[in-house]
C-alpha cells in the first residue's frame, strides 16, 4: 500500500510488501522463511511466533534478544 507507513516487530519497514490469505501483509514480494507480518502502527499487533517456530534455540542455549544474519533477524542464542 503506496503512502502508508510499515512496520515489523523490529522497527519501520519501507521494503515491498505481499499480501497473505486472510488479508494480512507481510515483507518481501512474496513468501518466504524469512517474511515478516507487518502492521500500519508501531507496536503491532503482530502474528505471534509458535512456541515450536524454528526461531527457536537449542537446549542449553537461552536468547538473549536478535541479531543480524545476511539480510534477516534471528535470535541471538548463547549458551546458559
């Protein structure tokens, strides 16, 4: 949507977006691993992540906020 502001879970987005089934829009041209929902206010809401999501650490690991990895964000996991 042209003239409206974005945002993630980390901050304004300004990258093309895509439209899911249900009406939701998350980032990127179209879906991938990495898309994240979207939403036109800052602080969400946001889909919420599955306990079991992949952007899970290990056992023995605990998170300790994101980081950068390429062009994503994925939980910084150190060890307890």
């Amino acid at each position: 949507m042209k003239g409206v502001k974005h945002y993630t879970e980390d901050g304004e987005y300004n990258g093309p977006t895509h439209k899911m089934p249900g009406g939701k829009v998350h980032t990127g041209e179209k879906h991938s691993d990495d898309s994240k929902p979207v939403s036109h206010k800052p602080g969400g809401p946001f889909k919420l992540r599955e306990v079991n999501s992949p952007m899970k650490c290990w056992d023995k690991y605990k998170q300790v906020g994101y980081k950068k990895k390429g062009n994503r964000t994925v939980p910084n996991c150190v060890p307890k």
